[in-house]
C-alpha cells in the first residue's frame, strides 16, 4: 500500500473541521493528525462517524495558548510523522460578550484563539511542510464571508465591518484593558470578523514571503454558510434555531456540514487546487455539485503593507523574533 500523506486539522473535533478528517481519512490516502482541545470529546465524535482508527491520530491543542501550540509542535515532530497539509480551520466565535476575555497569554480570546495561535503554528510548521519530501505540500486557513465585504454575506455591517485600522492595539502590546486590534472600544462580534480578516492577510503574506522558495500551497476558503455548526454554540438560542432556517428557506445559502469538510478535503488533496495565494469559494447560493472559483477579497485583506506590518505585530506578540 502507497504511504498514506499526513494532514493536521485544528479543531477537528467538531462540525467542518471533523467533516474534513472524515473526509480525508475515508480516501484511504490521508491519516489525520486532529488537534484539539479536548481529546475524549473528539475521539467520541470521530468514532461516531466510523472513522477508522489507523487513520487517524488525536493530539492536543488549545490555540488559544503559545505554549500548548509550541507543545503541540514538539509532540507531532516526536510521533515522527512528516507534514504534507496543515489546516487551520478552528475558530472561537463569542458574540454575546460585553467585557473581554482574555487567553492565558493576556490577549483578546477570539483574536488568540483564531489569529495569533494559528499564526504561531503556521510559522513553526513551516519547516515541517518544506521537509515532507511532498512535492506540493499545502497550507489552508479557513476565511469566512462576514469577514469579506466583496462579498453578499460580507455587507451586513453588524455589529461593524472588520477593520484593523492602523493596529494601535497589536502596536501597544495587545494586553488589557486593549481589547481589539485597532485599539479602539470592544466589540466582540467585530473581534471575531477582525480574527479572520487576519487569517487571509496571513495567507497572502505567507504566499507572498515563502510560495516560490519553498513550493508550498498557500490558500484559504469559504467553504459555504454552514449554519448548524458549533461555532454558534455561543450565539442566542434563537438565533441557533432560527439561522440554519433562514439559510436553507430565505437565502439558499445552507451548507451541510458534510459538504463543507468534503470541500475543505478537496483544497487540500485535489490537483486543481494547487494555485497559491488563492482564496476559493462556492458563493452565496449553495448547490451540490457546484464549481468552486476564485474569490476576490476586500481592500484590506489585499493591502499588502498592511499585511506586512500585521506579520511584524504579530510575530512580535507571539514571541518569534
């Protein structure tokens, strides 16, 4: 049997991230590195799914955490696994806070958890990638909709478009009372959209700093609204019943969460996918057997100076030199 290649997924103990393991596992070519908080939770759900134990592996990871990410990076390299895709696909999304919280290194949760944890990791696994003997290894970063005003979804300003203005609150140090990256008041939902705003900037400037050196894929996606899926666990109850309704009946933007780790699986392993610097999507009306294409994103997830000095802001906070 040809050696398996080996994928991590952050977040993979639930919803997309779970969907694209499955996905990947079931080709028989994948075995799945799932990096996750809580291990029995994630075994429980692979499991239920019927994945196949040889397939996969469980590690921990909280990414809200450096030094969990930096424990994480040591522990993969001791299985003695080689790299050949790592997904960035978990994400904190807390749209009820009126105050912050704050993650063990002091900084705002959702902007730890979603930004500076997987850009700690993308920068520490780079090394990993470059070493697997793949020809083209890949490295995704899941975007979102809301976080892209070129798009539909994008345009509902609520409760403010992401804006990372002039990154007052990275240059101050990011520790309390600052609580958003552009330094001014707190707003949760715009915290999270702000995250994923620097998930593709992020991209881009991997793309941009390693693509030709190193022949690694850099990508992102939106892989459709996937409505159920615990990301909204911290949302109001309605919202958690009525939402998935709208998005089926209303908009005809309901993804399944199958559908959107079958589309994840498919940017990671299919030849197609293999432009980098790419962020791909299905659109706003969401159809089986669609096509994805190339995305254009926002202004600001362009604006290659700040994506620069987003990489010096941060690689500062999470202690790279």
């Amino acid at each position: 049997m040809a050696q398996q290649s080996t994928v991590v997924i952050t977040g993979a103990s639930s919803g997309v991230g779970l969907q694209a393991a499955r996905s990947l596992a079931q080709t028989g070519q994948w075995h799945v590195v799932m990096a996750c908080r809580d291990i029995p939770k994630t075994e429980k759900a692979a499991q239920a799914l019927g994945m196949s134990p040889d397939r996969y592996t469980i590690m921990h990871l909280d990414l809200a955490s450096l030094n969990s990410v930096r424990e994480f990076v040591q522990a993969f390299r001791a299985s003695g696994k080689s790299l050949d895709a790592l997904v960035c696909n978990a994400a904190v999304y807390l749209p009820l806070l009126k105050e912050p919280m704050y993650s063990p290194d002091g900084y705002e949760l959702s902007v730890a958890t979603n930004h500076l944890g997987h850009f700690l990791l993308c920068n520490l696994m780079l090394e990993d990638l470059k070493n697997s003997g793949n020809p083209e290894p890949r490295l995704i970063i899941l975007g979102t909709v809301t976080a892209n005003p070129k798009e539909l979804g994008g345009k509902i300003p609520i409760p403010a478009p992401p804006d990372l203005g002039e990154l007052k609150g990275f240059e101050a140090g990011f520790k309390a009372p600052i609580a958003m990256i552009d330094g001014k008041k707190f707003k949760s939902g715009k915290a999270y959209k702000d995250s994923k705003l620097c998930n593709v900037l992020t991209m881009k400037e991997l793309h941009r700093r390693y693509h030709d050196s190193t022949n690694i894929t850099f990508s992102s996606l939106y892989p459709g609204c996937v409505a159920t899926t615990a990301l909204f666990r911290n949302s109001y109850p309605l919202f958690q019943k009525i939402f998935p309704w709208f998005q089926k009946n209303i908009t005809g933007g309901y993804v399944s969460e199958e559908l959107s780790g079958d589309r994840v699986a498919d940017v990671v392993s299919k030849p197609e996918y293999n432009q980098s610097g790419m962020y791909w999507s299905w659109g706003n009306r969401q159809k089986e057997g669609r096509q994805a294409f190339v995305q254009e994103v926002s202004n600001e997830a362009s604006d290659v100076k700040k994506a620069k000095r987003l990489w010096d802001l941060s690689a500062k906070l999470v202690g790279l030199s």
